[in-house]
C-alpha cells in the first residue's frame, strides 16, 4: 500500500507556514536589532545626566556588557530549546531582553544599568541563536544563504529604527523613552511568538531520537571539534574586523584627514554594501556552496583593508575600499552561520549555531577595545592595520573550512534500543528540508 502523498492544499498551506515562520523570525531579529543598538544612540545623554554618575569609562563598560550576556544566552538557548521546545525558548529570550529593557529605562544608576544591559543581552544572544534555527529549518531547499541572510538582516535594520526614532524621541521624552519603547516592541512580539504556531521541522523531529550528549558529541568530538574551532577562530576573527569598523570608522577617517561629512559617506558605504552585498552573496552561496562563497567574502574585507592602509587616499578611494568591507564583514558571518547550520548532522544544528553565535559575541565585544587601543597608540592607520590583521585570521580559518566542508563523510550514530540511524554531515551547499 503505498504511502499518503500530501495533497496540493496541504502543501500550499505548509509552504505559507514556512514563509510566515520565517517572517515572524526577522521581525524577531529586528526588534532585537533595536535593543542591542539603542545604547549607542543614548550615550551622550547617558554622560550628560547627573541622575547616573557614570563616566566615559563606565558607559564604555556597559556597553560591553551586553555582548556577555549575548553569548551566555547564544549558548544556553540550544540546551533550553532541549527541554522545553525551541518556541517556548524563544519566547522567554523575548520576555528577558524586554525585562532588561525596562530595568534599563528605570535605571537609578550605573550598576542597575549594566544589569539591565546584561539581561539584554542574554535575552538577544538566546533570541537570535533561536530565531536563526527555526529560520533555517523551515528554509525551502537550495535557499538556506538566502534565509539565514533575510533573518540576520534584522540586526542592522533594528539599528535603523533605533537611529530613526531617536531623532523625535530624544530631545523630547529623554532617553529613557528609547529603553520603554524597546521594552514595549519586545511585547509586541512576544505576543506574536505565542499566537503563531511555529512547525515542526525535519531536524525537529529527527532530534527527538538524540541525547543531548550525542548532539554535544557531534559538536565538539572527534572530527567535529576540528570544524568548531575553525568556526570559532573565524567567528572570533571576523567579527574583531566588523564590529570594531562600526565603531571606529568615522573617528579613524576623520583622524586620516577627512572631514565629517566624507567620514558619514564612508560610513554609510560601509552599511549600504553590507545590506545589499549580502544578499548577493547569498545568491551565489546558495548556488556555489557558503563555505566557498565565504573565502570570497572574506577576500573582500582584507582588500578594503589593506586599500585604506596603502592606497593613495582620495574619497572615491575610501568609499569602494569601505564597500569591499562591507561585502566582506557583515556577508562573511551570515556565511559562516550557513556553513555552520549545514556541515554538522541535521538534529545537532541548534548546538552548531549556539556555538558560532556565541563565538562571534565575543568577536564583537573585542573589536571595539581592540580599535581603541589601536588608535590610543597608533592612530587611524593603526586601527585599519590592526582589523586587517583580524581580517587575514579570518580569510586563513575560511580557506581552511572549505576544505574541510568538502571533506565532510557521512556520519553514522547508533543510539542504544534503536536502529542505526545514518545522520550525513552535510556539504554547506545543500539543504535539508
């Protein structure tokens, strides 16, 4: 007798459940966007409020702060997604950034602040590792760049809203309207998460016959434990470049001797290649595989590099050496993710992508430091020097990942009382449904 085949409604109606799952996983990725990058938009309110007392140096500190508590929960998210399901973790990463969003709103001090902060960040890190699986799982075949790109683009456009709505909230409702706004979109989606059924996808219920030990295992034994840390150095690496160039782009570009509105063009070369160049990438990734695509990339962002630091500068100059970092920073790490969701076996990929979110939280947290103590030392060219430095780590650890996805063999895990279960590493340009 042979097997029920889905009817074309049924079809339809699981195709549009994707689609909206993958919706819903954007606007996640949005509103957390916008709770991570607000602080930056309120920092010279912050200094300025005698209610706080916090100096230079404490508002760098907390900061930072975020970015540990965003790999803790980058971290914990997949062993909690273990236990109670990957929508009720999602939902409760919503509930604890939007709670560190209104502690940070009601902050009496510094120390309340970086708490809130902390919480922010541990409620992100776990909110994107989650969003990120369940985008990649219910991603058509041949479509998973593309995916995980469309989620990750969340982050940026979250900083757009935050810097748009800045502008009429500030001088108006002060700075700490920006914190309750965040806390009240978090609700918003929170609400969103819980009405909405998020389905089951295949490495949902392939995952139902692994421990959690054996998912580990996959991870970080054997020839596993070669690719994550190769992930994690590139990760680690590529993020150093990336995020310590948000930071310090316009300062260094103005220290090199252009003025403030060359050094505001550079900047948005830099955002605008990133946003479009990543979905190019991820056309072609989707097409040439994401471990290849990602050594191209990250040729990309060590050739902007080095362009700014021995090129002859003029503004046509900086701009396409900033456009090359762009391609190159933000599409390396979507890249990476994909890679990262598609080398190990199937029902270990919340575990992978725990790990590479993680790992590039830290990256994120060191750029920044790193780039001011290069240009306390050494100037622009110091701070251009030293992320192209990060760079060239980058481009190494891509170069060897490839190799390394092309290698990918079978795996085979026999769990005990069972049939043997055959789970395939899978090469960085194929999909699982």
């Amino acid at each position: 007798m042979k097997p029920a085949t889905p009817s074309h409604h049924e079809t339809t109606t699981a195709e549009r459940g994707r689609t909206t799952t993958v919706a819903l996983c954007m606007i996640v990725t949005i509103i957390e966007g916008y709770n991570l990058i607000v602080y930056g938009s309120v920092v010279p309110l912050l200094l300025a409020d005698p209610a706080l007392g916090i100096t230079d140096e404490q508002t760098g500190l907390i900061g930072g702060v975020v970015y540990i508590g965003a790999v803790l929960g980058a971290l914990l998210a997949p062993m909690l997604a273990e236990r109670i399901g990957r929508k009720a973790t999602l939902a409760a990463a919503i509930a604890v950034f939007a709670l560190g969003a209104v502690l940070a709103g009601a902050a009496a001090g510094g120390q309340m602040l970086a708490v809130a902060r902390l919480l922010n960040g541990l409620g992100v890190g776990a909110a994107l590792t989650t969003a990120m699986t369940i985008a990649r799982n219910n991603a058509p075949a041949g479509r998973a760049s593309l995916i995980v790109t469309i989620t990750m683009a969340g982050i940026p456009l979250g900083g757009v809203v935050a810097a748009l709505l800045a502008i009429p909230i500030l001088p108006t409702l002060g700075w700490r309207a920006m914190f309750f706004v965040g806390a009240g979109l978090g609700a918003a989606v929170l609400v969103a998460v819980l009405v909405c059924r998020i389905p089951n996808s295949s490495e949902e219920v392939t995952g139902r016959s692994w421990t959690v030990r054996q998912k580990l295992a996959a991870v970080f034994a054997g020839r596993g434990a070669l690719i994550t840390v190769v992930i994690a150095g590139c990760a680690v690496a590529n993020m150093i470049a990336w995020q310590g160039l948000n930071v310090w782009a316009a300062q260094a570009m103005i220290d090199l001797g252009f003025s403030l509105s060359g050094a505001l063009l550079f900047t948005f070369a830099l955002t605008g290649a990133a946003v479009l160049g990543s979905f190019a990438t991820a056309w072609a990734a989707d097409r040439r595989g994401s471990a290849l695509v990602s050594v191209a990339t990250g040729s990309c962002t060590v050739l902007g590099l080095v362009g700014i630091v021995v090129l002859p500068l003029s503004v046509p100059t900086a701009v396409v050496c900033a456009a090359f970092m762009g391609i190159g920073g933000h599409s390396t790490m979507n890249l990476v993710h994909t890679t990262t969701s598609s080398v190990y076996p199937l029902p270990a990929r919340g575990v992978a992508l725990g790990w590479s979110n993680g790992t590039s939280f830290i990256g994120a947290f060191l750029g920044p430091t790193l780039g001011g103590m290069a240009i306390a030392t050494g100037g622009a060219r110091a701070v251009f020097s030293t992320f192209a430095g990060a760079a060239g780590l980058c481009l190494i650890g891509l170069t060897v990942l490839f190799m390394l996805d092309r290698s990918a063999t079978p795996q085979i895990f026999r769990q005990p009382g069972r049939p043997t279960q055959s789970a395939r590493a899978v090469p960085a340009a194929e999909v699982i449904g």
